[in-house]
C-alpha cells in the first residue's frame, strides 16, 4: 500500500495485550502487539476511546505528521470482538469489534520520568532543554491551531534530542467538544503557556511565535480534504461535525497569531 504523506494507516490489534498504568491516565490503555500491512507486527499502545476523541486523535495525528512534527507512528486499530475488554472503544458496522486509536511504543520516556520531580533544578533542566528544541515554536502553532488543552509534561517524550508529541484526545476544544465550542478566534485553555513559557526567554519567544505561523500553510481546503480522507476520522463523527471541524482549523489560521502570541507571552507585533 503507498502511504501518502498524513496516512494515519490501519492496524489489527492481537490477542494478549496488557493494561498500561501510567500516571493515572484517564483513558483505559494497554500494550500489545498489532499487525500491519504485509504481517508487520509492531509493539504499540491501545487507547480504548470514545467516539469523538478517537476522532480528535486520528485528525491530530494526520495534521501533526503533515506539519513535520515528530509523533509515534498512529495507526487506526481494530479490535476482533471478544479479544480484548473495551468500555468506549466504537463498533464497527458489522459488530465484528471495536475501533481504537493505535500508537507504536517509542520505547523513549515521558518528560515526567527525566527528572526527579523533588528535585527543582532537574525539573527546570528538563523544561529548558525543551525550551531550546528547534520544533518547539512549530509545537506551540500546532497545538494553538488544534486548540489541544492537554499539552502536560506527560504528553510529551524525550528521545536524545528529539522530542515526540503524544495523546490528542483533548484537541479541539477537549473531549466532548460540540460545534458550539469551535470558534475559530478562542483562546482557548493551553498548558504550554503555565508550564513551558517561564522557560524559555522572552529574547526568543519571538522567534518562537515566526516559527509556530508556518502551521497555516495547512489551513486550507486541500491540506484539510487530505487529512481528514487520510484519518479516517470522519467516520466516527456526524457529518455536521465533521465539517463543522474542518472549517473551525480552515477559519483559525486567519486568528492564530494572537492565539500563539498569547501562549508565548509576547507580542503579536514580535513576527
């Protein structure tokens, strides 16, 4: 099969995987092995999702990928029925089982388990290793532009240099969005700000805000046609949610300076 540029991919989840802990994550998750294409099996995480944050996380990871923006590969999964105990993982039309959001383990660490969090002087090292990585402006346009209101330290992972974004489940809004919510002008919640911008210095946020305005170029027709065929996530939304989704990111590009200058805490006039 040729991937195209944002394919999130299909993957069939094997029996046998295991519950995953991790800081008392919300969402029920396990860790198993998945099949894809050509008997490819991979060890990933399993997110047994609703309806529209299976959504949330199938677009995110498709507009993720297209903006450069490292992830763990996603895959859309399905889950034969009996083979695994799901609460709010959607079934498929056939009833023949689930669908879930998929994510190959990266095998790298949480931000969370870097540091000794009784320890200040290691949680600011760590905080001012991310301020420094080159992506993260584009990060701060990509989760202003998705409205993600979860971007805690826990969503993001440390590989060497590299950083990897994870759990867009609280994009758009968060969880239970409505089309009500999507206005496309909101600042809404986002944790970067409270967390991440005490520590980078304000010299460089400007640089930061001219570097996270590149995530536009997807704000429009094509780029959003293309993520949303390559996602899938259309299927697991009503068609006036779905559209309502497409225009809220097409209209948000038009705002998002302000928005990010906000995270930032710097001037719109910066960049």
């Amino acid at each position: 099969m040729t991937v195209p540029t944002m394919d999130v991919g299909l993957a069939t989840v094997l029996p046998g995987a295991t519950r995953f802990n991790f800081e008392n994550n919300v969402n029920p998750t396990y860790r198993g092995r998945v099949v894809v294409g050509d008997n490819d099996i991979r060890l990933a995480f399993i997110k047994d999702l609703d309806s529209k944050q299976l959504a949330n996380e199938l677009l995110a990871a498709a507009l993720a990928t297209a903006a450069g923006l490292p992830i763990p590969r996603p895959y859309l999964g399905f889950v034969p029925d009996g083979d695994l105990s799901l609460s709010a993982a959607p079934a498929s039309a056939d009833g023949s089982g689930r669908y879930v959001f998929v994510s190959v383990d990266a095998q790298t660490p949480a931000i969370w388990q870097c540091y000794d969090r009784a320890d200040p002087t290691a949680y600011e090292d760590a905080c001012r290793r991310l301020g420094v990585w080159p992506k993260t402006g584009l990060m701060y346009g990509f989760d202003s532009w998705i409205a993600n209101t979860d971007r805690h330290q826990g969503n993001l992972l440390f590989e060497g240099d590299n950083v990897y974004l994870i759990d867009h489940g609280h994009a758009f809004a968060g969880p239970t969005w409505t089309v009500a919510d999507l206005d496309p002008s909101k600042i809404f919640s986002n944790k970067l700000r409270d967390w991440l911008t005490p520590y980078i210095p304000k010299d460089q946020r400007d640089q930061k805000l001219a570097e996270a305005m590149s995530v536009c170029s997807l704000a429009n027709d094509n780029s959003l046609t293309e993520a949303g065929a390559a996602s899938n996530f259309g299927q697991f939304l009503d068609a006036s949610e779905g559209s309502a989704l497409v225009s809220f990111l097409k209209d948000r590009g038009q705002h998002l300076k302000p928005i990010v200058a906000d995270a930032l805490q710097t001037s719109v006039g910066a960049a």
